[in-house]
C-alpha cells in the first residue's frame, strides 16, 4: 500500500530517538472507522498542494506507557500531559512523514494537533482522501498511525 | 483577529445562504469552556499566518436536523451523509474564515474534515492555544462553532 514504508520509517524513528521504545510494525490495512473504545487519538490536519490528515490512535493503556516513556514520569490517567503528548507525537509523525513526501517543504503545512478521547467514538476522514494504517506493537501493547492524502489537481 | 464576531458571522451566512435554517447565535463561552453533550463533530485544520483547528459541535438531533435541511431529505441516524454534511459546513465555516482574515492580511490554507462521532469523547487542543466557542440555538437544541489556535 503507498505510503505505508514512509508510516513505519517515520513512527520508529520517532519512537526510537524521541521516546526510546522499539515498535513493531505489522501488516498494513484500511481503517474502516472502526469504534475506538477507551482510547486517545492525536490527529494533525495537512494543508496546501497535498492535503490530508495524520493521526495515531491508541488505547489508554498504551497511550500512558508512551506518555511514561516520552515524559520520563509516571502518568496514571488520561490528563492535560497524556493529550498534549499524544497531540505532539501526532505533531512529530506528521513532520517526518511530510519531510519524506515533500522534501522542499512547499507543498505539505501542518496544522494545529488535537487529541480526541473518550470510552467510545470514532473518526472519519472525509472528502474521499486515500488511506493507509500501520498497526504498531510495544510491550504487548499497540496502536495504529494512519495517513489520509488527497491531492489536488 | 476578534474570531467571535468572525465565527458569528461567518456561521451565519451560511446557515442562511446553504442551509436555510434560522440559528440564533449567543455569546462566546467562558474562556475554558467546551462544547457539552455532543456526539457529533467535524473539524478541519487551517495553517498559515496562524495554526489553528475549526469545529462544528452538534447533539444527534441536532446534526440530523441540520444535514436534513441541507440534504432535503428526512434522517433518522447518524450516518455516512450526516458526517459528510457536517463535514462539508466546517469546510465552508473554514473558507468563510479564511476569507475574512486575508482582510487583515492573514493567509490560510485549509486541510480537509475529519468527522468525530460518538457516544462519549472530547477533544482537547494542545497547550498556550487559544480557544472560542460560539453557541448557536436552532428549534432541535444547540450546536456549538469552535476554533482553537495559536499564532505561528
């Protein structure tokens, strides 16, 4: 699927240099909106020539392992530093992955991260964007990034 | 930048040009305020002169009646043309935006809607962001308009 190499270089760099945890990639799919249950996403808006939509989804139970590991300090629920983490880890895939597609950096601008949570929701990309979702695995826990392009002619 | 008079505008003209639904807009909430009891959004990203995120905030009933008048057609659910609706309003409340700040030589580009359904979620903006929200009243009950934003 197109993109998908770009999804997994981009996420375990980050995770590894940013965040010091190993991730797993595993088979890349379509998301069919499924229902998030007891989750947070990070979701960054892409604007210009290349318009799109970065997000990651997580479980509450990975996204606090990864706030743990990125903060280096204990966090035992979804609060302002899990949000504003998960919304800048979206913030920091987006910008590696836009370096990758857009390497003179004219054509791709992230907007502002939002993280979205809640016990049960789910999030759609409209205006019939291309998608593509890698799944992640740590610690036996996981998460998915998905990438949604539509390029205007 | 007063981005309620903006928001109220803008939301404004298009309910009445695109939607023909009256809405009655009130004031902003108080500062750190968020939109309550919804379940079902879309958001759309702006970049440029400012980074920032728009969102349309509406309760099932609202959203239903809303994409109906929008549509022509009865709903009963929230489905794929209730999130597209709502989703092609953000656009147009993001355009609408847009055009009014290149007034004051600001530049925007937009990224495209995201729709947020559910029976239980919040969306949260990231620290140091500004954040107005709009209530407007229509016979179904309340919606709410959004931008947070910060200044690049």
């Amino acid at each position: 699927m197109e993109h998908a190499q770009e999804i997994i270089n981009s996420t375990q760099e980050i995770f590894s240099s940013m965040i010091m945890l190993d991730v797993t990639p595993g088979e890349p799919f379509i998301r069919n909106n499924d229902k998030l249950i007891n989750s947070i996403s990070g979701i960054v808006g892409l604007a210009g020539a290349t318009k799109g939509m970065l997000a990651i989804h997580m479980t509450n139970a990975a996204a606090l392992a990864v706030t743990t590991a990125f903060l280096g300090m204990d966090v035992e629920e979804i609060d302002d530093d899990v949000r504003d983490a998960i919304g800048e880890l979206a913030n920091m895939l987006a910008g590696s992955i836009k370096s990758i597609l857009d390497p003179s950096g004219s054509d791709i601008k992230l907007s502002m991260p939002s993280a979205i949570y809640g016990e049960d929701y789910s999030v759609d990309c409209l205006a019939g964007a291309e998608a593509v979702t890698v799944p992640f695995a740590f610690d036996g826990l996981g998460f998915v990034v998905e990438l949604q392009l539509r390029k205007d002619s | 930048m007063d981005f309620a008079k903006i928001i109220t505008e803008t939301t404004e003209e298009i309910f009445n040009c695109m939607i023909f639904i009256d809405i009655a807009a009130s004031p902003p909430l108080a500062a750190g305020k968020q939109a309550m009891g919804c379940h079902v959004s879309a958001m759309i990203g702006l970049t440029g002169g400012l980074s920032a995120m728009l969102g349309i905030h509406c309760p099932s009933a609202v959203g239903l009646a809303v994409t109906g008048a929008m549509l022509g057609m009865e709903l009963e659910e929230v489905d794929a043309d209730v999130k597209d609706a709502l989703g092609e309003i953000a656009n147009m409340l993001a355009g609408g935006i847009k055009e009014r700040l290149s007034t004051e030589n600001i530049a925007l580009e937009l990224a495209i809607p995201t729709a947020v359904t559910g029976q239980s979620y919040v969306i949260s903006a990231p620290k140091g962001s500004q954040r107005v929200v709009i209530p407007f009243t229509i016979s179904q009950g309340q919606f709410f308009v959004e931008i947070k934003y910060q200044l690049n």
